[in-house]
C-alpha cells in the first residue's frame, strides 16, 4: 500500500523515536495505526506516535488509555499526527500544533553562506559529545540541572542516522539529525546561530540529501522555523498536535518574541519534540518556568529538580 506523505513522515518520526527509545534500552512497539512505549522515554520524546488516519480512531485510544492505565511517569505526551484525536477527556491538553514538511529531492537549494563553513557528517564519539553539548547550549534545550546523555553513541553505529555538524575552524556552530527510513529522510534536531539562519538551513538539507541521496526530507515545523523551511524549498503538508498529559500541571503561556543573547544565538528545529526558534514559547507553572523549542521536533525543560518532558522537529523528530 502506498502511504501519503504524511504518513511517510510520521512513519519516519516514530521510528526515529522508537530508535533513541531502543538506544536506551526502552523499544516501543509498531501497531498499523500508531507506535506506542509502554516505558518511561528520553526526554524530549513521546509515548505515542499515529501513523494512520485510514480507520476509526477508536484502536488509537484504546492504545492511549492502556498507557493512562499503566501509571507512566508524570510528564508523557502524545503526538497525534493527523491532528484528530480528541484528548481532553483522557486528561490530555493540547501542548502545541505543527505542520508536517516535504523537501522534494529535486528542488532546487539556495545557495548557502560559506563564511568558512565546513558540513560534516560526524564518525565518533568525542565527536558527538561535542555535538550534544553544542545542541544543549540552544536555550530551548538548556537546562539548571545537569542531564543525562540523550544521544548515546551506539547511534553512530547505525547506516540509516546521521548527526551531521557545521565548523567554522574548530568550533561546531551547527548540526542537525538525519535519519533515513524506507522512502524518506526526516531532519531534525537542527540547531542554528539566529543570524543568516536560512543560509543553515539551507546548508543542514544540502549535507542531509548529500548524504541519503535521491530521497525527499521530512520534518515538522512551527513559526519563523517553518518560513526558514520553506525558503529552502519545503512544503507544507498538514497540521499534528501534541498533547500533554495534564500531570505537567495546569500550564499558563503566553509567546514572547525574545531574540537569544549574542553568546548563544541559536535556532533550534523541531524535530525530538524538537525545535526552536528565535522566537521561544514561555509557559510557566506553580513552581517551575518551562520553555518549550518549536521538536517545540517543541521540547520541555522543566526547572524543578526531576522534571523532564518526553521533539521538531524534530522536530523531529
């Protein structure tokens, strides 16, 4: 059966969740109508993931309401990929919306920026640990606490994921993840200095189609993220929702279009629940400020020790 692009896309999301899943020892499992984990994830990523919108809905929240049952966590979250789940009855609320995007393998990029920019795929594990704490000095994905790895390096050890880098001279400025599944190559994680953000962009899917050639990229975006990927030749696709379980707290927000300060003017993509921007979403709790990235591919950092949130993104993503 062909699948549609968007469920090419989700497809490609779940399983780059279900692969940092397995890389920490906790697989999800594939259903034809969602993947599903019924352990506690990484942060930044969610316990369910549908892949179809093709039948009832009633299958899916049966899957959902196994996972109310298990007494997971307290910060898990659902992403509905079709954005027609309706939630609220099981104690969900509405995290945040994205749209699914298509980069077609043929079209055309704009030209990036050199300014003595190097794109790398990354081969070993200092390299990654360079890469990681460079993601991790993104504001969406900073945290007060000290975190545990989120990329482990088993994953360099796997043909179909590439962290992929940008160095002027020694210093790592840029990245993003590409993982390729079946007929698609999703990217995520993307990580970015503010300033010619485009031209990034635009460097990060030129690595990204260099590397798993022939095939079209994936992904899910939000805000100036989504503009920037449509300059470099995305389309929009449709809209997905996350949904939050209701234990995070009754959460207030409100967007603030905060520039990020010169030391650390970074662009995140949705794509774990990943991404940000420029522009960062501000929600604040009883105790705790949390700022979610666009993977929002939108991610939670939660300030209270212990707090941790399951992409962009992705969004991933």
């Amino acid at each position: 059966m062909t699948l549609s692009r968007v469920e090419q896309a989700a497809r490609n999301n779940a399983i780059w969740c279900d692969t940092i899943c397995r890389a920490h020892g906790a697989a999800g499992e594939f259903h034809a109508d969602l993947w599903f984990n019924r352990n506690p994830v990484p942060r930044f990523y969610p316990n369910v993931v549908t892949l179809s919108n093709q039948r009832p809905a009633a299958a899916q929240l049966a899957h959902v309401q196994e996972l109310v049952a298990a007494i997971l966590p307290d910060h898990w979250a659902i992403k509905d990929s079709f954005a027609e789940l309706d939630l609220a009855a099981l104690a969900f609320q509405l995290f945040f919306e994205a749209t699914w995007i298509w980069r077609a393998p043929s079209a055309p990029l704009p030209k990036a920026h050199d300014h003595g920019i190097q794109w790398v795929r990354l081969q070993d594990e200092a390299q990654l640990a360079q890469w990681e704490s460079a993601w991790s000095r993104n504001p969406a994905n900073n945290s007060s606490t000290q975190q545990p790895r989120l990329f482990l390096p088993a994953l360099l050890a796997d043909p179909n994921v590439a962290f992929i880098a940008a160095y002027q001279g020694r210093e790592m400025i840029a990245g993003a993840i590409a993982n390729h599944t079946d007929t698609v190559v999703g990217l995520s994680n993307l990580f970015a200095p503010a300033a010619d953000s485009e031209s990034f962009w635009a460097g990060c899917a030129a690595t990204a189609q260099a590397t798993f050639p022939g095939y079209p990229l994936v992904g899910y975006e939000s805000g100036l993220d989504l503009a920037r990927a449509e300059a470099v030749g995305f389309e929009k696709l449709q809209t997905l929702r996350v949904w939050a379980s209701r234990n995070l707290g009754a959460v207030q927000y409100r967007k603030q279009a905060t520039e990020h300060g010169t030391s650390d003017q970074r662009s995140l993509s949705p794509g774990h629940f990943a991404g940000s921007h420029a522009t960062i979403w501000r929600y604040e709790r009883a105790h705790a400020t949390a700022r979610i990235g666009g993977e929002f591919r939108l991610c939670l950092r939660a300030r209270a020790p212990g707090d941790h949130f399951a992409h962009q993104s992705q969004s991933a993503p």
